[in-house]
C-alpha cells in the first residue's frame, strides 16, 4: 500500500477525520453510530470524512446488517502507523480528545448490546 505523505497528512488536517480517527485507533473498531454519539455531529459528515479515509487507505469498512465498521488499513504503512499511534499517545491528555473519549465511553447502548446489532 503506498499512501502520499501529503495526501495523509492533508487528510488529518481536518479536526473531523483527526478525532475519528484517533478514536478508531484507541478502540481498534467503531461503529458510526458511536462516532456520531463521541464526536456530536451528524451520521452524513461522520460517513463523508470516513469515506475520505477509507478511499485513501487509511481505514477499512466492514458491513455488519445496516451498520458499518471502520478500523485502521492492517496494510497501513509503518510510518502512517507510527505516526496515528504517536498522536494518541500525546491526544489522550488533551481536548477535544478527552471530551470524545469520555463521550464513548458514556454512550448507551454501544455496539454488541441494542445500538448498531
């Protein structure tokens, strides 16, 4: 897999897709449903910036009935890799990264209980 380096940066240049995905990085696996519910914003902009992400090979999408899954490309290259996990190691003790965590961690109803299965 051979991502630009400025296409992946450029892409987490937007706050959106950075807190997505950090998020799918500290969890391993999210649902929409719970990005929509950690990040606040609407299923359509969630869905938009995945794509983006998804399109570049930064993220993979499974189907699980109506819902859809994103993790990290297992593909990813190791310096895309190194550079995610660097930022949420350093993202964990700042906002709005805190706030987005505490949020999923709140929500009801998460994946695997009546949410998304």
């Amino acid at each position: 897999m051979n991502i630009p380096i400025s296409q992946f940066f450029q892409l987490l240049s937007d706050d959106t897709r950075l807190r997505s995905l950090l998020l799918i990085q500290q969890e391993g696996e999210l649902c929409v449903c719970e990005l929509i519910h950690a990040l606040n914003i609407i299923q359509p902009k969630v869905s938009r910036h995945l794509a983006a992400l998804r399109d570049a090979g930064i993220v993979v999408d499974r189907r699980q009935g109506q819902w859809i899954y994103y993790r990290l490309h297992p593909e990813l290259p190791d310096w895309a890799s190194q550079v995610i996990d660097t930022m949420v190691a350093e993202a964990v003790t700042h906002e709005p990264f805190i706030h987005d965590l505490s949020a999923l961690a709140e929500m009801p109803n998460r994946p695997d209980a009546a949410c998304c299965a």
